[in-house]
C-alpha cells in the first residue's frame, strides 16, 4: 500500500469534508488562514440555510417596533408559540406604549403570568414604557446603547429590534438555538453569548447578521435539536465538526 502523502494545506476550494475538518482542529487564537477556512465554512453553511429558509423573519407576531421589543422581552424562557398566544391580549388592553406605561403592573401580571417570571416582565415592560415615554417621546430608540437602557432589554433582545423592526445590523442576536449550534458547527469555541457574537461578526457579511440568527433559530428548532440532533437527515453535515455531540 503506497505511503499515504502530507496533509496539504486547505485549497481555495475546499470540500465541506476539509472545512469541517478544519474547523474542528480550530481553537481559540486562529491564524490568518484558519480564520479564511472558518469564514468560508461559515458561507457555505449561510447558504445552504438560505435556500432552505428563503424568508427568514422573527417568529413572533408584531406589528411594529414596540410590539416586537415587547414579544422578546416576554419570549425569555418561554416559546414563541406561548407569546403569541398572550400578545392580543396584552395590546388589545395596552393599545399604545403611553398605555402601557400607565397601567397597573399587577394587572400586566395577569395577562402575561403563562409566559412565565411574570413578575419581573411585567415590571420590565412597565417600566420600558416609561422610559420610552420620558425619555424617548414615545418612540422606540433606533441605537444599541439607547435600547439596552430599556429596563429588561439586553444586547439579544436590542439587536432583534434593530435588525428586525429598523433594518440595522449592529450585531448578531445570540439565543439558546444559536448558543448550541454555532458550538456544535465549530463557529465558537464560546457558550458566553457576548465572546459568540463576537466570533461570529466576522464570519458573515453585514447585511447577513440578522438573518444567520435566524437560520440558526430555525434550524435549531427543525434538526439540530439540545438532545437528539438529526445528524443523519442534515444538510450541513459534511460541514459540521459536531463538537460536543456525543
């Protein structure tokens, strides 16, 4: 059997099988062509979710900017499904934010208790109304820094507003489904949410920002499941170094 020849380095065109595999003998500090390999790896996986998901948009129902803010801040630790179910009702009773922000927090309790932590949501968005009110004449801001002033919003729940309500990719929104799969993928070697965003920027364009966050969410709830990911019926498994999948 003839001698087996040195691994060579990765070509222009790689195969998902030499991406993957590089991917999964990437560490932490990446060397400038560890970084281009990763970055075309990320690519091809933004791709092949992009001709599977050819509309991506948010989950939630919203029909503003203030309503998408508010179905985010209730969506925490609680399904999309369950947040659409209680969003008429909070609007139909708090039209407007100067509605919100003068209602009774007990009463916003009530009608946001299934979404779970409601005491705290309640008190969130009561008070994220107020500010918006007092200190944003009642409109929704449209900058990272002024957003995540808002009572019960973080840099996750900022970037879907901006990304999704105003069209402005200031960065990527980082939850549980883009948590999991962007380790599992190799894009991170993080599960801290801020070191993930940053890992990720730089492997997708700009204007790619809020819809990898999507593809992600949606693939993640479609195959890569928390504790049976469908590895055998994935389209990106000849990308995937599936780093901590047993």
């Amino acid at each position: 059997m003839p001698a087996q020849k040195p691994t060579a380095k990765p070509a222009k065109k790689s195969t998902p099988q030499a991406l993957a595999l590089a991917a999964k003998k990437t560490k932490a500090t990446l060397t400038p062509q560890a970084a281009k390999t990763l970055r075309a790896r990320a690519q091809a996986v933004f791709a092949i979710l992009a001709a599977r998901y050819p509309e991506p948009a948010p989950m939630l129902d919203y029909a503003d900017a203030w309503g998408l803010l508010t179905a985010t801040v209730l969506a925490a630790q609680c399904t999309d499904a369950r947040v659409n179910q209680v969003t008429p009702e909070l609007f139909r009773r708090w039209p407007a934010i100067a509605d919100l922000a003068n209602a009774d927090v007990t009463e916003i309790e009530e009608v946001v208790r299934s979404t779970g932590f409601f005491h705290n949501k309640a008190k969130n968005l009561k008070a994220a109304a107020t500010r918006v009110m007092e200190t944003y004449g009642g409109a929704v801001p449209r900058t990272m820094a002024e957003l995540t002033t808002l009572p019960g919003v973080a840099r996750k729940t900022a970037n879907i507003v901006l990304g999704s309500a105003f069209g402005i990719n200031e960065g990527i929104a980082v939850d549980t489904h883009v948590t999991r799969l962007s380790f599992r993928l190799g894009l991170t070697q993080s599960r801290d949410p801020k070191i993930i965003e940053r890992d990720l920027m730089p492997l997708f364009e700009r204007d790619q920002w809020m819809d990898i966050n999507h593809f992600l969410v949606f693939f993640g709830r479609e195959v890569c499941d928390a504790r049976k990911p469908k590895c055998a019926a994935c389209p990106l498994a000849a990308l995937c170094p599936r780093e901590g999948v047993q």
